[in-house]
C-alpha cells in the first residue's frame, strides 16, 4: 500500500507534539538545617593547649567570640637561627559518631613557613623524637606534603557528639573520658591532661607545630598562612 507522504509528516509531527505535551513539570521543595557553631563546638572541633611565649595559649579566637569568628595560632616572636616546638600547639577532637581519617595537611603561604607540622598521642613529648614517642607521624615539612593524601596517617574514633569533653579510648567513656575546659582568655577550649592519645582508639590527636628558622630567612616581619588538615570519614 503507497502512503502519501503528506499523511506521513502530518503523523510524525503529531507523535512529535504529542510528546511535547507530555512532558511533566513539577515544583517540590525540601527544608534544610544547620547551625553555625563555635570552632570548639564543632562536629570536628579544635582545642588549645601549650602557651605560646606571651603567656597566652597558642590556640585562640582572633575576632568577637559571637560573630567573625577565626581560629589562630599564634606562635611569637623569633630570631634566626631558632628551633621551637609546640608539642601540643592544638589538638583536634571528633564530636561526628563515626569514625575520620586524617589523610595530609598543606599550608599556604606567600613567604616560606620555616614549619615542621606532627600527629601525635603524647601530648609533652617532642613528636620528633621516636624514642619518647614512637606513635608520631610527620605530615608537613617546610613547603612539602609529607604524608600522602591517598593513605591515612591517623584515624579519630567515633565522638560522643559532647564537646565539654574527649576520650582516650571510646571502649569506655566511663574511665577514660577527659574533660575539655573552657579558657576565658583565648576563647577556645582546651586540656592540659597529659593520658595518650592512640590512633583508632581515641577521639582525639595532637599537633605538633615546629618552627626552624635559618641564619638566612627570605624577609623579616609577620609570616603567615593558612593550615589545611584533610580528614574523610570511614562512612560510605
């Protein structure tokens, strides 16, 4: 049988509209939340706890406390030729119910950072020295990634989702939880308590912040920068 090929565009562009018309449109909505909290109150929170060399923890609020808030270390001031270690210039605590894994961290800086950057468990020993603390892993060595961003270089145990304290060893919150205080002077909470932190076991880590300045610096005045620490979660 011969179709008239009139007949035949006039099917193919009705079948054309038809589907046209049949295409849905639809407006649905979700609400959302979150809460903007302090950096020591945070899912991932930080804590202080060495003083830097005016007397004041190395770890503080640089803003009003409510509004603009930015954590800072301040480390002081330095010669040439110097070698400082702050073996607990902060520490970071899980608050999330699932386990993260620290991966790297980098730091950015438009000058040289003359800076050594440690995990590790014992808050007052020299994460440099493997006989005091063998449980210390470098992450950041003046300019270099040390550790690389496809491994885990420390794991933070589960949180309890309480920011007033950390644990030593999840297995019992009971006995080897710690509390973390509240400092009025730099505005962050911190821990002077000196139990181990252990890798997959505590909620917690220490780090370990170096600074070796050469005879030879490339300027004089502030240097500055930003850290970055990497972190996934064990969760899929």
């Amino acid at each position: 049988m011969k179709i008239n090929r009139r007949w035949l565009i006039l099917g193919i562009l009705t079948l054309v509209v038809t589907m046209v018309f049949a295409t849905q449109y639809a407006i649905t909505k979700v609400q959302y939340e979150y809460t903007i909290v302090h950096p020591s109150d945070a899912g991932i929170r930080y804590i202080g706890s060495d003083n830097s060399t005016d007397g004041v923890r190395v770890l503080r609020i640089i803003g009003s406390n409510s509004t603009n808030v930015s954590l800072t270390i301040i480390l002081g001031n330095y010669s040439t030729n110097t070698n400082v270690s702050f073996s607990a210039a902060f520490g970071i605590v899980n608050e999330e119910v699932f386990s993260l894994n620290i991966t790297h961290i980098t730091v950015t800086s438009l000058n040289e950072t003359y800076m050594q950057i440690w995990l590790h468990g014992n808050r007052s020993a020299n994460a440099a020295d493997n006989a005091t603390d063998n449980s210390s892993v470098l992450m950041y060595d003046n300019g270099t990634t040390v550790h690389p961003a496809n491994t885990t270089a420390w794991t933070l145990a589960a949180g309890d989702s309480d920011p007033s304290n950390m644990c030593s060893n999840i297995s019992d919150r009971l006995i080897y939880t710690i509390p973390t205080s509240w400092d009025e002077t730099t505005h962050v909470r911190f821990s002077e308590n000196n139990t181990n932190a252990i890798s997959d076991e505590s909620d917690f880590v220490w780090v370990q912040v170096t600074l070796n300045i050469p005879e030879s610096v490339d300027s004089e005045g502030p240097h500055t920068g930003v850290i970055m620490i990497y972190l996934e979660s064990n969760t899929y």
